[in-house]
C-alpha cells in the first residue's frame, strides 16, 4: 500500500500551511468549503489523523477516530441546516474511485435535490 504523503494538500489544510473556509473543527475531525464546490452546499471534512483513503482509515483508525469522525460528519451537515432537505456523504478511493487527495475526505453535497447516485452511462 502506499505511503501517506506529509505534503499532501489536505496536510497542509490541517497544518494551517494552505488556508480554508473552516466550517467545523474539534478534536478528531475538520470541515470546510471545498474550492471547487459541485452543488450549492459542498464541505469536504477530513480526519485530524494522517490516513490516506477510507480503506487505509477501516484498517487502521481506531475506534475512538472512527467515532469521532463519522458523529462530525453529522455533526457539520445538522449545523448547516442539510439534516431537514437532505444531503448526500461520498468518499472516492484510489484510481477507480476518482480520488484525487490522498488524505480521507468526506464530501457532503447539498443544496438542491442531487438525482442519480451516479452518471448513468447508458
Ligand atoms: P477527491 O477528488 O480527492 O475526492 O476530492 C478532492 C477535492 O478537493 C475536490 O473536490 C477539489 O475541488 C478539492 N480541492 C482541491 N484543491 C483544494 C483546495 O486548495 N482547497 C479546498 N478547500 N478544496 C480543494
């Protein structure tokens, strides 16, 4: 498996190196505006610890993280208002998933009525 690159821009973000439109931060998580936002509402929120994809993160986070992260996701959606219309979480993994930051990420889309889960093909 690949290594987790200390230079990796969401390390950054973390270190307060590149800035962020913080919308969320405590101990285990930190959210905020993704620069390229996909819908009207688009946070990204990213564990404290240095994991390099989700499934980096299910082998290796601890219980406590995987707590901590998954109740700040819900956490930065209710405190923005997305908990009553909705919303969707999505994470991308490795090449196939379109990943393009090695550093977990949540995105959380929301704002309108988002349709299809995916681009449908045919
Ligand atoms: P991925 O494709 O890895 O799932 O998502 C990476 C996300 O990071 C993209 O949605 C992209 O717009 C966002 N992004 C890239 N550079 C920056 C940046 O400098 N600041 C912020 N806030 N988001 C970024």
């Amino acid at each position: 498996m690949a290594v987790y690159d200390d230079n990796n821009l969401f390390a950054k973000i973390l270190r307060g190196e590149i800035p962020c439109k913080k919308v969320y931060e405590d101990q285990y998580a930190l959210a905020f505006h993704d620069i390229n936002p996909q819908a009207p509402t688009h946070i990204l929120v990213i564990p404290k610890g240095k994991y390099l994809s989700y499934d980096d993160y299910s082998q290796k986070a601890s219980a406590e993280e995987i707590a901590g992260l998954m109740r700040a996701v819900g956490t930065v959606a209710r405190e923005i208002g997305l908990d009553a219309p909705g919303y969707r979480i999505l994470s991308n993994i490795g090449t196939d998933g379109g990943q393009e930051v090695p550093h977990l990420h949540f995105h959380l889309f929301g704002g309108r009525r988002l349709g299809p889960m995916l681009k449908r093909d045919n």
